[in-house]
C-alpha cells in the first residue's frame, strides 16, 4: 500500500481569513493526501505541537496579516528544536516577492503566492517531502 | 536495511512512546496504522503493556457537536489531573484517497498541552465509522499511559457500530430535531450506547428529544443497567461534568458487574478473526496458481455456473489442502 502523504494546513498569526487555506485543504484532498486542518489564529508552538502529534510530511502555512517574515522562520525553528526538521514547510498567503529569498534562507522550502494553481502546490509538496 | 536495523529502530520507537516521547508515540502510530514494516514486531513489544486505559468511544450524527464534545471532555478529565490520547476519525474520499481531517479545529486548546494527544485519522476506505488502523492507534496511546483514550467515530448514521467493538464504554450524542420516535425505537446503532446525550440542549425541541430517548430506553436495552440520558451545550461545556462522572460511574458499574472482562474478550474475538481473515485474503491475492485459480471461480460466480457458497468452499479446501495459510 502506498503510504499516504499526511499535511498540517494552519494558520498563524491574527488575521481571520481563511478561505485560501481551505482551497489548498480542499486541493490536496483531492490530491489524494489526508489534510489535517487546524483553524485559526495558532501559535508557531501549537502548530509544531500538532505537527509531531499528526506525524504529518508537510506544514502548509497560510498567513494574510503579514506577520510572515516572523512567523514563518519560528515555525521551521520550532520543528528543527524538537527534532522534526525532516518536516517539509511551504508558505502561501499575501507574501511580497522581495520577502521570499529571506524565507527560503530561513528554511521554509517554497512559497506560493496568490495566483499559484492548487495543483502545482500539490505536486510540488509531493515530489519535495523528506521522508519516502 | 537489514533486519537486526529495523528491530533496533522499532524497539526505539516503542521504548521512546512508552516513556511517554510524544514523537514516539506520534511515529509508532504511523507504523501500526500503515501496517509498516516491523509493526508486527513493535505490537508484540508494547501489547503487554496495554489495557490500562480507559477507551471511551464518542458517535452520532455529523455535526452533532462530537469534536466540540470530546474538546471539553479532554478539558474536564485533564482537570481531574488524566493524562488524555484522542482518536478523531474523518472521511477519506473513496475517489481519490484523500481526506480533510477537521474534528482537531475544536480542540486547538489542547494543542500545547503536555497532557493531551489528538490524532486524527482517515477512514481510507474502511467503512463502520472508523478505520483499520484506529484499534492500532488506541493500543499505542494505551501503551503510552495515556488514562483515558477518546475515540470520536466519523459523523454516522443507523448502522455504523463498530465503535462498540473496541471501546469500553460508548458515549451515543443526539441532538434535537434529527426525527421522530421511531427513529428511536429501531435497532442499530441505538443499542449501543452505555450514556445517552442529547448536545445542543439549547436548541428547540431538547426536552422532547430527551423524554424519546427515555422512552425507548424503558421500553428494554441491552444491559441489566439502563443507561442514562444526560443533556448537554458543548459549546458552553454546561452538562460536561455531569457527562464525565456519569462516564466513571457506569465505567465502575461495567468493571465491577465483569462485564468489561466480557467486551474486552469479545473485542479480541473481533480482532483476531479479522487478522485471520485479512490473512486468508493475503493468501488469495498471491500471484500464481492460487490467484488464478480465484479469479476464475469469480468469473464462474459472474456467469452464475457456481453459486458464491460454492466458490468460497472450494477457495476455502484449497487453502486446507496446502497446508501453510
């Protein structure tokens, strides 16, 4: 049997806004992958917690507030601090292209911006996962 | 890698879950419910070991409030100082194999909490209200030392009983205005509860839903002891402490009458006879002879030249006459 690719879809930070995060939830389902959502306005710490209990390959962030630039970064720090950093961590959301390399460098492996179709989101965290 | 490896890496996982490392426990679950290479191993390293906890199984109708119920329940049992493992199980789409697993979206408090464990699980095609690998996963949070695990089935509708075949005790949730008494009265899934709760209590028509259920139950139900109906606002967790102690009250009652003994026989009954079947079934989907020897009697059956019976005793004298299943 083929191990299903499990993906924690959360968001961080303060803004209420969660309609892409479901459409992404919803896309990867269709993927064929077992979405855990989480809701609203998590903490980084709640968000690795529920990371380790779900044994998930991936963390999908989703963030409109522009909190990013911070809370992207404590999310992977989190996650290499209890020993999960072979979690793969993927951002989308109101992100500013300049705000991207900064990212990248701090560990979070890609960023999808507005426009992104679902499905190249999908395909990438497929082919991008650490553990086979 | 090689086979003394993966011994030493499953016993790792099992040493580091059953001292309570939460990505221990997180891992282990993964390997039983995949059926991953080495679980058998892992399952006879930590089965001794279980049996301690307390499974509480949570059904009823979709949107009935299950997630927002277990939620509190958690809450309220980690207040009386239970370490607390939760089992959310969700629908996988029959057509692409994925799932959005959403029952944790109501338990976010617990997210930092030492104390609590929440999984949750896809169906992935099981049907009956839970999945293969939910029994798996209860053993390893048992293991773990968790008090209480809470397993909150899929939103089910008449038939879907399964939770009955490994919890202790179930925790059956109504709410109002889902249908009349004769609704109530059939057999199914209304049989196996041990507490009664009608959620949403707030919601027009909870009293009448409550004298329903009452009803039926003085008409019979399955014990010697007649379960309760309790009343209950997950969203305000009014009724909740009176729902966990009427858990523990009847929990006793089921302990002390030996009746858990009996359940607890019968789960195993369950399981094994499934493995034994899951086995026999392994067998038959070999390639080779046998395989092809299987598809033809399937055709047979398709053509309607031998009846199922048939087919299946003649599959079944096959595997006899081998020997070695």
């Amino acid at each position: 049997m083929d191990r299903k690719i499990r993906v924690l879809v959360a968001k961080p930070g303060l803004d209420g806004h969660d309609r892409g995060a479901k459409v992404v939830a919803r896309a990867l389902r269709d993927a064929g992958m077992e979405v855990i959502y989480t809701g609203l306005r998590q903490t980084p710490e709640q968000i690795v917690s529920a990371a380790i209990q779900e044994d998930v390959d991936c963390v999908a962030l989703s963030i409109l507030s522009g909190a990013h630039n911070h809370l992207f970064p404590k999310v992977v720090d989190l996650l290499k601090e209890k020993g999960a950093d072979d979690v793969l961590v993927v951002g989308g959301g109101v992100i500013p292209d300049e705000d991207i390399p900064g990212l990248v460098a701090k560990g979070v492996a890609a960023v999808f911006t507005p426009g992104t179709p679902t499905t190249k989101t999908a395909e990438y965290i497929r082919e991008n996962i650490k553990r086979k | 890698m090689s086979q003394s490896d993966r011994a030493e890496k499953v016993r790792h996982l099992v040493d580091g879950a059953v001292a309570g490392d939460v990505r221990s426990v997180s891992r282990l679950i993964s390997l039983v419910e995949n059926e991953a290479s080495g679980y058998e191993e892992a399952y006879s390293m930590f089965y001794g070991r279980t049996g301690k906890a307390k499974v509480i199984g949570i059904t009823g109708p979709p949107g009935g409030g299950k997630s927002t119920l277990v939620d509190k329940l958690a809450s309220k049992l980690r207040q009386l100082g239970n370490r607390v493992g939760v089992i959310a199980v969700d629908p996988t789409s029959p057509f692409t194999g994925g799932a959005v697993l959403g029952d944790r979206v109501r338990m976010q408090r617990h997210n930092a909490d030492p104390g609590v464990f929440i999984r949750s699980m896809g169906t992935r095609g099981h049907l009956g209200g839970l999945s293969r690998g939910t029994a798996a996963a209860v053993d390893v949070l048992d293991a773990a030392g968790y008090d209480y695990v809470l397993v909150e089935t899929v939103g089910v509708g008449q038939s879907e009983i399964e939770i009955s075949s490994l919890s202790d005790l179930v925790v059956l949730l109504n709410v109002p205005g889902l249908g009349d008494e004769i609704q109530i009265i059939k057999a199914g899934i209304m049989e196996i509860g041990d507490v009664f709760v009608v959620n949403k209590m707030d919601r027009p028509g909870a009293d009448r839903t409550k004298a329903e259920l009452e009803y039926a139950l003085d008409l019979g139900h399955e014990l010697p002891r007649r379960p309760k109906v309790l009343m209950t606002n997950a969203e305000t967790s009014e009724g909740v402490a009176e729902l966990v102690a009427e858990i523990d009250d009847y929990y006793g009652w089921l302990r002390d009458s030996g009746i858990l003994e009996k359940r607890r026989a019968k789960h195993a009954e369950l399981v094994v006879t499934r493995m034994l079947a899951d086995r026999l079934m392994k067998r038959l989907g070999s390639e080779g002879e046998d395989g092809e020897l299987a598809g033809e009697l399937y055709v047979c059956v398709s053509r309607r030249l031998l009846t199922p019976y048939e087919a299946a005793e003649r599959i079944f004298k096959r595997i006899i006459e081998k020997g070695a299943i």
